[in-house]
C-alpha cells in the first residue's frame, strides 16, 4: 500500500524552485479554475463588444 501525498512538494535546484509535484485531483482542479476564469473573461470580453442580429431567414439565405 502506498502512503499519498497531499501537499504539493517543490523541487529545488540550486536554491531555487523549479517544479512542483501536486496529487492529480489537485492538478486536475487547479486546470478547470483557470478554465473557468478565462471563460468568465472572455464573457465579460464579449459582453463589452457591440452586438448585432439578423433575422434567421436572412442567415440561413446566404448559408444554403
């Protein structure tokens, strides 16, 4: 049986750190908070940029 680790452990290279080792759920969390906020940014992009519509028919018209 093998014991888990769960805080993150740094690895240090002539006195600095250069990597991090984190448990997977972690990482895997850590990956889907930045998605979330480079999704709320690009709504918050999108909110700010100007907005136009066109009728469906119209769309579809020049699709088909």
């Amino acid at each position: 049986m093998s014991i888990v680790e769960t805080r993150p452990q740094i690895i240090i290279r002539n006195g600095k750190p250069q990597a991090v080792i984190l448990d997977i759920k972690k990482y895997e969390k850590l990956l889907e908070s930045i998605d979330d906020k480079e999704d709320l940014a690009e709504l918050r992009r999108i909110k700010k940029s100007k907005t136009s519509f066109r009728e469906l028919k119209n769309y579809l018209g020049k699709r088909v």
